[in-house]
C-alpha cells in the first residue's frame, strides 16, 4: 500500500504544481494535499507551508499569509500572494516555462534560478532575475521593485534577511539537500531503503524524488544545483553512474510512473 501511495504522489508532481511538501504549525492544509486553482492556502502564527511547483521550485508561505495558485500547469504555473509573505526558490528556470508570481498591484516573471520574496507590492531579488509581467524592466539580484500606481520603483536592498520565512526556508533547503544526499547513498549502495522508500525512477531531465526521511520530495536537478543557502544537490547524472552493490545497474531509459 505504501509503495502505491508513494507511485501515485511520484505521478502527481509529474503531472502539475500545487503539492503540499511540508506543512509547520497552523495552516488550513495538509501535507500532501493537492491545491486546485483558486483554493487560497492560509497560515496561521507560527505557521508555514511549503508548496511544490516544477521540479525544483519551491514555494514557502510565511506565517499570517494567504496565496492561491491561479494556475497548475507546469508550463504555466501562476502564483498570487493575497496576504503576509512567501519566498520562491529556483533551481532551474526555463524561458519558455517561466514562474507568474503576483503580489499586491505587482506582476513578475521569474526568468532565472534564483531565490525571490514577495510580501505587499513589493518583489525582491534576493538572488536571480526577474521581469515586470508586461517586460518594461528586469530586476536582478540586491535590487527590489514596487509596484506605484501605474509606474514602478526600483531601489537596492539588503540581502541578509534575518526574519522567521527565511530562516524557515533556509533550514527546509537544508532538509531537502540532505535528503537528497541520502538518497544517492542509499541507492549507490543498492539497499533495500532505497528501493523501498526512494522511488528509483528518474526522469532524464530533473525530478522530483520521494524522501522517507522527509515524508515528502526532495529535488534531483540534471545538473549540479548550489541553493542561495548553501547547501548543495547531487545531480542525477551521480545516480545514473553509481554502481549497486546489489548488482543492479541504474538506467535514464525508464521513466517516472
């Protein structure tokens, strides 16, 4: 039953964004809730919610927030921030897929890995490159940018955030990235955890990989992904080249169920 659960979880976060990873203190969803578009996902004091977008793109709701997704389509994935904060952080971004994210009267594009906050009217570009929705102006990382009336104010800001969302989102990236250094140990020894609870089939491109140790995903990028934080991800072309003591032989031919 276990293993049917963690199949139909792999299928969903193929299929489109909205997942629930994580959820922390008060929040009126669970984790591995699905969001439709338009369910507005609310925290409480205290509380926090991490959201999968595409692979390696994560979404993280402050406390006293709301956000709604308007669209789960993973070519079109669409984020509005209604209330508090959030922080999105990319780890590979694709021209042709890029992140909407609203907030306030501002509309963004995000067009490169990065790590980005939104909270009022106001963007920052902690690390990245962002674009106003209607292309007038990029923004990139140190710098910020409010929406004003029909215009927009661009300014420098700091990076060093000390607040409760990002030591929150630092500390879930760490979580992630030893997960994900534990899932290519476990699977290069070809022990029956990683069989059992790492779902060992890949994409050929970067997935989404089930975590037992985080009762949620991690994140396998193509290529090596060094977060914002720090902390770093063992790329998928490690999985492919490690040898299973088991005798078995990775393989990219398969593809996630």
């Amino acid at each position: 039953m276990t293993a049917l659960i963690i199949i139909a979880l792999q299928y969903i976060v193929s299929a489109k964004a909205g997942l629930i990873n994580y959820v922390d203190g008060q929040a009126n969803v669970q984790l591995h809730q699905q969001i439709d578009v338009g369910m507005p996902i609310e925290t409480g004091p205290r509380g926090h919610a991490e959201v999968l977008l595409n692979p390696g793109s994560f979404l993280r709701i402050g406390e006293q927030s709301r956000v709604v997704l308007d669209s789960v389509d993973l070519s079109n994935i669409s984020v509005r921030v209604l209330e508090g904060a959030a922080v999105i952080e990319v780890a590979e971004a694709d021209k042709h897929t890029p992140i909407h994210v609203s907030t306030g009267n501002l509309r963004t594009v995000i067009v490169s890995p990065g790590l980005y906050r939104f909270s009022g009217d106001t963007a920052v570009v902690v690390d990245g490159k962002l674009h106003t929705a209607d292309s007038s102006m990029t923004v990139k990382k140190g710098q910020q940018i409010t929406a004003a009336g029909d215009s927009y104010v661009e300014s420098r800001t700091e990076l060093a955030f000390a607040d409760d969302l990002d030591r929150w989102s630092a500390l879930r990236t760490a979580n992630v990235a030893r997960a994900n250094t534990l899932a290519y140990r476990s699977y290069s020894t070809g022990t029956a955890y990683s069989f059992g609870g790492y779902n060992p089939y890949f994409l050929t491109g970067s997935t989404w990989l089930y975590s037992p140790i985080l009762s949620g995903f991690t994140f396998i990028p193509v290529h090596g992904y060094r977060s914002y934080y720090g902390f770093r991800f063992i790329p998928l072309s490690s999985f492919t080249r490690a040898p299973l003591k088991s005798g078995r032989t990775a393989t990219t031919s398969q593809s996630c169920p």
